[in-house]
C-alpha cells in the first residue's frame, strides 16, 4: 500500500471525524437549550416546583452531555486506532 492512499484515508477520516464532532457540539447545544427553555416555562407556571425542576434539569442535562462524550471517544478511536487501514490493507491484499 503507497503512501499516498495512506494518507488520503487519515485525512478523509480526519475530515469525518470533525463533521462528527461539530454535530455532537451542536447537538448538546441544542439540547442544552431545549432543556434550560423548558425548565424557563415550568418555573413560569409553578414557581413551587423550583426545586424539583432544577434537580430534573441537572439530571437530564446530564445525560445529554454523555453523548458527545461517547462521540469522542469513539472519534478518538477512528484518528488512533483507524480501521479503515487495516480493511484497505486486507481489501488490496497485503
């Protein structure tokens, strides 16, 4: 296998990892919006509830911040332990 194709498959993966990234970002931004918006309106309509809403909050927000770091870790494992070497090397028969 050249070095050419080598380095074409580290940089399109590269490429890919960042789209990955950039919408794992702006998925937990959204979320992230989403729950402060409607922690907003729950207080707005029962203000006795403050602070059971602020613990299911926190909560939820919580596990929405996992996912983007499931993401990177995964990410982390296609920039260091990048598969598609191996299945290129397998594929061309060397």
């Amino acid at each position: 296998m050249d070095a050419q194709l080598v380095a074409m498959i580290y940089s399109y993966t590269a490429v890919g990892v960042g789209i990955i990234l950039a919408a794992a970002g702006l998925g937990s931004a959204l979320g992230w919006g989403m729950i402060c918006s409607k922690f907003i309106e729950g207080i707005a309509r029962q203000p006795e509830m403050r602070a059971q809403l602020t613990g299911q909050m926190l909560f939820t927000g919580g596990l929405m911040e996992a996912f983007p770091m499931i993401v990177l870790g995964i990410s982390m494992w296609f920039i260091f332990a990048n598969p598609f070497i191996g299945a290129a090397q397998s594929a061309m028969g060397g």
